[in-house]
C-alpha cells in the first residue's frame, strides 16, 4: 500500500501545476497526458487505445508500491 496515496482520491489539475500533495512519483508517467487533456488535446489518436480517448490509465513508477491512476478531462463549471 502506498503510504502517500489512498483509494478513491483525486486530484484536479491545470495541466501545468503538480496539485497539492500528489506524490512526484505518482505524477512522473502523467504529467505529460494531464498536460494534453488540460489543452483540451486527446491522448491517442480516435480508436487507437481506450473506449474514450479522453481518459488513460496508468502506474506510478514505484514498483514497490504502485498506484493505478485514471486520468480525464473534466469541464470547468461555469460561473
């Protein structure tokens, strides 16, 4: 179990800022795909990996305690 991570957490990013208390590992394999979702870009091309384009499933680079992470764009609400 990752002492750093807990199931169920998320994070919500601007693309470019590590969010609060996101382990460096964990955003290492991730930063350049939240980067992409965040510029409103798609992870692969349409067809190519996932269901849904928008969204990717990855590992930290601890291989002692890695943690599965879903990525996805989401809509900033609207004020």
């Amino acid at each position: 179990m990752c002492p750093f991570h807990k199931p169920g957490q998320f994070f919500v990013s601007d693309g470019e800022n590590k969010p609060e208390k996101l382990c460096d590992y964990a955003r290492l394999p991730i930063k350049d795909m939240v980067n992409k979702l965040a510029k409103r870009e798609l992870l692969q091309r349409r067809g190519t990996w996932m269901l849904d384009d928008d969204k990717g499933i990855f590992a930290c680079v601890d291989g002692l305690h890695p943690v599965i992470m879903l990525i996805e764009a989401i809509e900033e609400s609207k004020k």
